[in-house]
C-alpha cells in the first residue's frame, strides 16, 4: 500500500512504446513539480479480452514490461533530477 501522494500514469502498457513512455514522463514531471512519488500502474490483460477477446495479440511478455517501465522511469528519472 502506498502511503504517500502521488502521480500515476495508468494503462496497460502492452510494449512501452513512445505514446506510452510520454504517458509515463507526464507522470514523473507532475510528481517532480509536486514532490509526489511517480507510479506506472498497469492493467494486467487488455481490456480487449473481455470485448473481443478473439483480437487480443500482445505486444511483450508481463515480465518484458515491467522490465520496460522500470528503465523507462529510471531514464526518465536520469534527464530530469
């Protein structure tokens, strides 16, 4: 549980593409603005298995994008502290 304020980017996240990581670093500058902590939430499936879920195609494992936000914050972190 997180005890402090914060700004969430939230989303899926299916291959931390650049829209993604611009969702993510929107995130990090507001949190940094207003010394909040920096959160990337993922949803853990595509709401699109529920609509459609004949359509559902994933871009990277779970695993591969957590690896990929963590990187992306820490770059991030790197450009703007």
């Amino acid at each position: 549980m997180i005890k402090s304020s914060s700004a969430i980017a939230l989303g899926f996240f299916d291959g931390v593409h650049l829209a993604h990581q611009k969702i993510i670093k929107a995130a990090v500058d507001h949190a940094k603005k207003n010394n909040l902590l920096p959160i990337a939430l993922r949803f853990g499936s595509s709401p699109v298995v529920l609509l459609c879920p004949e359509k559902v195609r994933y871009i990277a494992t779970s695993a591969e994008k957590k690896r990929i936000i963590k990187m992306t914050i820490n770059e991030i972190r790197r450009k703007v502290c």
